[in-house]
C-alpha cells in the first residue's frame, strides 16, 4: 500500500508539472543596458556614455606578432577581431555641461553611433551641451558633431588643440595622403563645418585651462595634437587619456606596443608612459576611449607595465 500511494503521489506530481504553464517562449531581448555609467569626482558629475563597440583586427594592427597578440588575448579570454568599446566622457560641473568626444556617428558602421542615444538615457539632451572637447579629430572621436550635416550639439562650442586642427583641416595635407588616409581628413572637415561657419570652433595652444577645473595637456603621438584633459574637483583628478591605450590586454602588460593608427609609434608609446607613470604615482582617476565600457579605472604599476584597476560600481551619493 506504502508503494502505491507513493507510486500514486509521483504521479500526481508529474501531472502537475506537466500542466504547469511555461513561459520559455517569451522572446529574448538581445539589446544591452542602456550605455552610460556615473560617478562624481568631488563637486562634479562624470558620466561616461557608450558609443557602442567595433570589432578591430588587432592582431594585425599591434606593433608585435600576432601570435603573441593572440596568446595574450587568449590569457584574457578574448580573441581577435576585438570587440573594442568606443567611449565619451560627459562632465557636469554644476555651471557647464562638457563632453570629452563624441564618438562615430555614422561614420563605422551600425554598431556605433550611440552617443546621443546614450546619453538620452542618462537624462541629457544634445541640446544641454555648452562645450565638446576633441581628445584628437580621428573619426571615431568627432562623427558624432553631426547628424545628417547638421550640428548634433547644436549650443556648443567645440574645442581642440591647434596643432590637431592644422593638420586634420588642411586640404594641401588631405592631397598629399595616400589613398586610404584621406578619409580621415574628409571626415574631420566634414564633423567641424557647421561649427566652423557658426564661429562655434575655437582652438587652443599648449597647456591651458579650457575651463574651470578642466586643463587641457599635450599627449602627442598619436595624432599630431592629441590632447588629454584634467577634470579636477574637491582633491580628486580624472584624466581623459583618448586614444593613448587601445588593447588593455596587451598594453598594459606591456607598454612598448603600439598600434597601426598611431601616426608617430615613438612619441605615443613615450606620451603613454609618461601620463601612465604619473597616473600610477598620484592614483588618478583614469577615463579611456577604447577601454572597456565605462572606460574608468586606476593604474598601478606591476614590473615594467601596469595593472588596470577598473573602478567599483557604486551608488550615487
């Protein structure tokens, strides 16, 4: 009797699953979170926004051979082509709303172009900006300045180092690139001209404050102005580096890699170095183009390279 009531309740059971609705078929979402991250720096507001990501054959562009490339990325689990974020930086100091970039708008493809998205959804309009600041005029950094050839930030004031604009706005330079690096040149006088003709871009020489608590310091190398910029506020300093890293996995551990988009090798792997060193010393805050979304996090230094510290998630106070 023992067994067939237990023989009956089984039963029952297994009727009962059976009968029990599934809700397996709901469709799957396949969109990400929403791409923006904030966290303050003393008095200010920092909110990194997501551009989205672009899959880069890095195996090809590092000054090293691939297999080691590979190796490395293989350590980290990750594999060639990367997928490589493409990051800007939306400062808030309580009187200016800046944004460090602007990524890639239409310029590489559909799976970037989500800075003005991205910013929505962190509770920012376009039209709040007071002022774009350009890390370099590479076009993943400004093709977010326009939306079909109209001015995205239609309010700013863009900024950049003069030697980043005498350089990207030169047509006799443009005539004299080869072929496949034309486009860059194209694309930077393309970005800037609604600015230009509204007398809304403005160039800066050296190291110079562009705004209160905000300095703007020579990172040479990788383009011929590359610049980085200073955020500090109440005792604490972030630096937006731009373009000075592109493979964490790799560069980090090893410095002395450079990349195919670096325009002089030795003078970005140097500007890496010097900013990486210092960071490292003083335990700033570290804001990065093409580092993994949000892109922040501190250094410290291990052996002849250095270890990524990515910052903690913590809630707004």
């Amino acid at each position: 009797m023992k067994y067939i009531a237990l023989h009956l309740m089984a039963a029952a059971c297994a009727a009962a699953f059976i009968a029990a609705p599934s809700f397996a078929a709901a469709p799957m979402a396949k969109t990400p979170a929403p791409g923006y991250f904030r966290v303050m720096l003393g008095d200010f507001e920092i909110t990194p926004l997501s551009d989205g990501t672009v899959d880069l054959p890095v195996d090809k562009l590092l000054s090293q051979k691939a297999d080691k490339t590979n190796a490395t990325l293989a350590k980290a689990q990750l594999k060639a082509p990367l997928e490589t974020s493409d990051n800007a930086f939306l400062i808030n100091t309580g009187s200016k709303l800046i944004l460090i970039d602007t990524g890639a708008g239409v310029l590489f493809g559909p799976t970037l172009g989500k800075i003005q998205a991205s910013m929505k959804a962190a509770g920012y309009s376009p039209e709040q900006v007071d002022e774009v600041y350009l890390t370099h005029m590479h076009s993943d950094h400004l093709g977010g300045l326009t939306t079909q050839s109209t001015a995205a930030f239609p309010n700013a004031l863009v900024r950049a180092s003069k030697a980043e604009a005498e350089h990207w706005l030169n047509q006799a330079n443009m005539d004299k690139a080869p072929a496949d690096g034309k486009g860059n040149f194209k694309n930077a006088m393309a970005a800037l001209d609604p600015y230009v003709k509204a007398g809304k871009f403005k160039t800066f020489e050296g190291d110079i404050e562009v705004s209160p608590g905000i300095r703007a310091q020579g990172g040479h190398g990788h383009t011929p102005g590359h610049t980085t910029y200073v955020i500090e506020s109440g005792g604490k300093k972030m630096v937006a580096i731009g373009d000075l890293i592109h493979v964490a996995a790799v560069q980090f551990d090893n410095p002395a890699v450079t990349v195919g988009f670096d325009g002089d090798q030795k003078a970005a792997a140097a500007a890496r170095k010097k900013l990486f060193d210092a960071a490292a010393k003083d335990g700033s805050l570290i804001g990065g183009a093409h580092l993994q979304f949000p892109g922040l996090g501190y250094l410290r230094t291990e052996g002849k390279g250095y270890r990524w510290i990515p910052v903690n998630y913590t809630q707004m106070r």
